[in-house]
C-alpha cells in the first residue's frame, strides 16, 4: 500500500471547513466555556478598569446608541454598556458561557437593553447597524488567538461609517530584557532534560535492545522548541528592560483590514543599551487605546498597557531568551528584523521570527512559537 | 433572531464525520505526536518489562508468523516482535510519530520485516490476515481513550480465527481508599476557591456595579467538579488500599465485542472494612494479561498490573474522593453500585456514577468526570 497518500489522508482531516471549526472549538473556544477562565479575566483589574473607564469616561458616545459587544463572555462590557445609557447592545457569545451572560443581564436589570445572541461574529444577523463596537478580542503580543479576524468582520459589517471601536488603535512592543536568573533556569531545564535522555537511552538499549539514539537529534530539537525557542508568559519588573523598546506595529481599529492583523510582516528594530548589561533575550506585549474614530472621538481617551511599566495583567509579557546571553556594553546597539507569522497548523498560533546583530556585526536568525 | 436555533448551530459542528475526527485529532491524537510524551510510556518499566517478557517468552508464537501492531507509536513493540522472530510486522500508527518509529525501525535492522503504515486502524489495508495483533491501547481504568475499539475493529477484520491478541485480557477493579491527607487538601482547595470567588464578586459589585452572585452555584459545582467529582491521577501505596478490592468488569480480549468495551454497566460491588478506617474514597485500576487464545495459549503467561500493589505505573489509579469520609468500624460493609459510561461530548473521556451504602443503610450517589 502507498503509505505516502495515507500520510496525506491523516492530515487533510484538518482542512475541510467544517473539520476546520471543529478543532478550532476543540482548541480554541471551549475553554472559554468555564466560569474560572471568565473570572480569571475578570480579577485583571489593569484590564478592568481600563474597559470600565473607557466607557462610563465617555458615556456620550454611548447614550440612546446601540452597540455591538463582539464576544460577550459573562456579559460585562454589555451590561456597562448599557449602564452608560446606551439604547440597545448586542452581546454576541459563541461558547455556552453566553447562558451565564443573560443571567447576569438579568440580574443587572439591564435586560431591558441588552440581547445576548449566542453565534459566532461571523454568522450575526443585525436588524440595523451600530454606533458602536466594542471588543475585547487580544491575545499575547495582541495578534495571538488571531480573534481580531472576526472583530474586523463585524465592523465591516455592521458599525455605521461614522461609528466608532472601542479600543480603537493598537500598538506592539518590542524590547530587550535582562533577566538571567529566569534565563539560566529555562537553559538548566532544557540541560536536564537532554541529560534524561540520554540515561534514557542507555536504558533502553540495556534492558530492552532497543537502539534510540537516531531520535537524539528530533529529541533535542523538540526540547528546545519547548525550553527555549517558545515564548514565555512573564510578569516582567520594569527593571528587567534594558533601553527603550521598539515599536513594531500599529493598528487603527477604525480602519485596518484583515491582511493589516494577519500578523507583523518583516519590520526593524533597533534597541541601544544604555548601560553595561547582560541581555538574555526579547520581551513582546501591547498597548490599546480608547480614543474613538475621527469622526466620533472620544472626549476622554484611556490607554491599556500590558507592557513592564503598568502592573500585572492576565496577558504579562511574552518572554524569548536566547541560549546565550549577550554580554553589551553601554551604546551597544541591537538590531535587526522581526515578524510574526500565524502557524500553518493552527491560525490562531504564531511564530515570532527575528535577527540580532550587535553593533552592525553578523545576524544571528532565531525562530520561536507563541505556543 | 432565533437564538436557540443559533445555539444548536453551534454545537452541531461537532457531530459531522469529518468535523469529529479533526475535533478528535485536537483532543487526543496530537499529543502523542511528541516524542516525550512516547518517552513517559517507554520510561513506564512495568508496562516496559510485561511487553517484553510477553513477547519474547512467548518467542514460538511469534516465530515465522504476521504480527498486526495497533497504534505502535515509536514502533518499540513492531522491533519486539521482529526482534522474537516474527516473519513480517506491520506496524500501523495515524499520528506523525510514525516517520520516527520508521527511523528506529531501520537503526534496530528489522526494516526487512517491520512495514510502519500511517494510517487509522479502521482505514488499513493488508495483504493477508495476522496471526497476533499486539497493542498497547490502555488508558486510565483502563476503557479511557476509547482506543480499544480500534484494535477490536482491526481483529475483527485481520485476525485469522486461531490467531492470539496481545494482550488477551482485561479486568477493571474498584477498591476503597484511605488517604486523607490527600483527600482533606482537595476539599481544602476547594474550599479556598469559593472564598476566592466571593471575595471575587463582591469586587466586582464594589469597583464595577456588576451583581455577579446569581453565578455562585455555577460556580460551586464547576469547582467541586473540578477539585472534587474528577478522577485524580494517584499513584497509592498498598496500604492506602482498605479490604479486598471489586472486579468490576472482565474482557476476554480475543471474543469481546465493541459493545462489550464501550464501558461498564451498573455492576454491584462490595467492599468489607477489616479493620477500623477512615473510607476517603474510591480508586479505580486495572490489569491486563497475556495469556493467548484457546486455540494458540502462551506458553508463560505475563501480567501486567496498574493496580497499588504493583509499583510505579504511567497509568497509576483514578482516585474518586468523597467530599465527606466515612468512618467505618471493622466489619463494616461499603456497598452499592458503579457504572463507568462514555461522555456525550468526547466519546474518549468517560463519567464514574457510584453509589455507596453503609452496612445496607441509605444510598449516596455521587458521579465523577474522568477528565
């Protein structure tokens, strides 16, 4: 038998639509079915404060307006939504949190105003369009869960030209971190671990006259991946930046399309540090900004940070080490590209590609997973 | 719109032929793509030495005869059974961990007997029938993973009518436990969730005016599920075990149906306190012999058991805790009934209903996930 085109069989499993939306929900959705997820979400009062603020700061743009909550959740942004006057607010959920969310409607004695649809955003159907959409759609480094796809569908759809988002504009970081206590100890795991194995394979030849060595390689590839070459949810201290980040993407909500979110196509960086400093690798994370769209701005804007200055909040910092730290001194300048490109397997993952040079001197080519 | 209509749309795409293998392919067979996670099992010595010494106690079995390997992995028991004789192996395994098996195949030079085909079980294609199908399909209590009916489909269509499978049979077992210290630190975990989830909402009623408490039952009992009423990896000592355990189910795996294997019906157990002990809960394991068939015994038969007696197995037991232990005096009899039934939602996971009686007092039900 062509055991060739059965290989192939096992994989296009994965491609049809349907096969396409069932991992997707198996993957993807249905952990947001779980009450301790919400509230997990819920206790990010850096998150909190910033959506509540946002809102009630400029309940003028919300009064006798409708409004489009694109995944709803438990309902939150719907019910402030409507606390700050609006006239009507679509809740849209897809997971079966969406029953708990026209529980706490009701509680909140806003049932008068807001409708909880259970549907994805692209399947909505609207008796009118709205004045305004807002979303909290961000994942790591923003583009990860890649749900800005579905947020952008909407608004083509259904927000009025002179409507507004909320957040309106994104905005990705890049910078370079010291943090060698955390770097040397993913190194160590990732020693121990190559160490195992090979007393592993001594043991299976011994006992059991299997030869396993021709894997040591794949083994050690695949540890990697998973020690080091994968990005790490940090909680960075403002300290354990070095210099001043780059910016490598913004985003006006208002505007962007689709292939504007795919992800972050090859965009330079330079970072100089300031001080002697040992540099053990990159941090990645996101700003978003309430600030409306020209034609209807907002009269407060409020920002949320998620980046090393602003505090805990449930998304930290993605963290990428290098094997080897870099040794800098002061008016060391690093440099070079980064992208982030969504994983052929599962588009709501992303790859973080990126060079470093030293000084102008040879780039050294890294690929991580934004597992 | 028509919001329970929507609702159904969105469950649905679970059910199609195609949509339910790429959910399942999400859910389960992706993990053992990893070469460490073949590294746990191969690590698992009990499991480890049964194969072998099956297989190469049993050498004239194998000898000159077709060997079928269902699900084989990194190809470990394909190499065995080349390695004990066997004229040909095929060794057939759906996820991408098969281009390594064919690699170990090649470097332990049986590659002129063993052929690893990537493929389902259900969709292979043969040239002849087999006289031994070998497999280790065995999840935790044994029937989790649902890969049993795989192999059986696979027997009844490869298996020549004298031919032995490898393992022949199965026995599941119930025993009461005594562990309190783990079982206290559950329900104390438990118990620390809910404050937390009452601090929680009253947070939110306080900074952002959302009345969340119509979600406290919800709440409890997604974290009793989940700290409580799921079956718990443990790896017990004998001594935890109290008076002789319950056969709750036999398989004879040469004759057995799918049906037979599709879980446990409600089958009456007995447990007899021998001396005075504090019931915890309830641990389910099981054992697996390799014994051959009626027409083709093994001349040393093996066993291979998960159960607390046994040591370190990758399986351990599934611990069941009561969210209120019983203090039983000697003599006491614990009694009633457990069924262990496949989950709607993902036929790989399965739920324990048990009901427990005091000296034929009244009867608990209690029902666990075995997530």
């Amino acid at each position: 038998m062509d055991n060739i085109e059965q290989n192939e069989d096992a994989s296009t499993i994965m491609r049809g639509t349907e096969a396409d939306k069932a991992a997707d929900y198996a993957n993807y959705f249905c952990s947001y079915a779980y009450l301790y997820h919400q509230k997990q979400m819920l206790m990010d009062h850096n998150r909190m404060r910033a959506y509540h603020s946002a809102i009630m700061s400029n309940r003028k743009m919300f009064e006798g307006k409708v409004v489009l909550d694109v995944g709803a959740g438990s309902g939150v942004l719907s019910i402030w939504a409507a606390q700050a006057g609006a006239a009507k607010v679509y809740g849209i959920e897809f997971t079966d949190i969406a029953k708990h969310a026209r529980v706490l409607v009701e509680a909140n004695g806003v049932s008068d105003v807001v409708e909880i649809i259970q549907s994805s955003a692209e399947d909505i159907q609207l008796p009118c369009k709205v004045d305004i959409i807002i979303s909290e759609w961000m994942g790591y480094i923003l583009l990860r869960e890649s749900m800005l796809d579905s947020v952008i569908r909407a608004r083509n759809k259904w927000l009025k030209p002179d409507g507004a988002m909320f957040p309106s504009h994104a905005t990705m970081f890049l910078g370079a971190i010291s943090f060698e206590e955390d770097r040397v100890a993913k190194v160590g795991d990732y020693a121990a671990s190559m160490h195992d194995w090979s007393q592993f394979t001594d043991e299976m030849k011994k006992y059991y006259n299997i030869n396993m060595t021709p894997l040591d390689d794949h083994f050690d590839r695949e540890q990697a991946q998973y020690y080091i070459y994968s990005g790490l949810w940090t909680e960075l201290k403002p300290e354990h930046l070095i210099g001043q980040p780059s910016i490598i993407k913004r985003l006006d909500l208002n505007t962007c399309t689709i292939e504007d979110a795919l992800g972050v196509d090859k965009t330079p960086y330079s970072i100089t540090v300031p001080f002697p400093a040992t540099i053990s690798g990159f941090a990645g994370w996101f700003t978003v900004d309430f600030a409306g769209s020209s034609a209807n701005p907002c009269q407060k804007r409020v920002t949320l940070s998620t980046g090393p200055e602003g505090g805990y909040t449930h998304w930290g910092q993605q963290v990428f080490y290098m094997q080897n730290a870099i040794v800098a001194a002061p008016e060391t300048v690093l440099a070079g590209e980064v992208a982030m490109v969504r994983q052929d397997e599962n588009k709501r993952l992303y790859n973080l590609d990126i060079s470093i040079s030293t000084n102008g001197g040879e780039k050294n080519q890294y690929k991580y997973e934004i597992p």
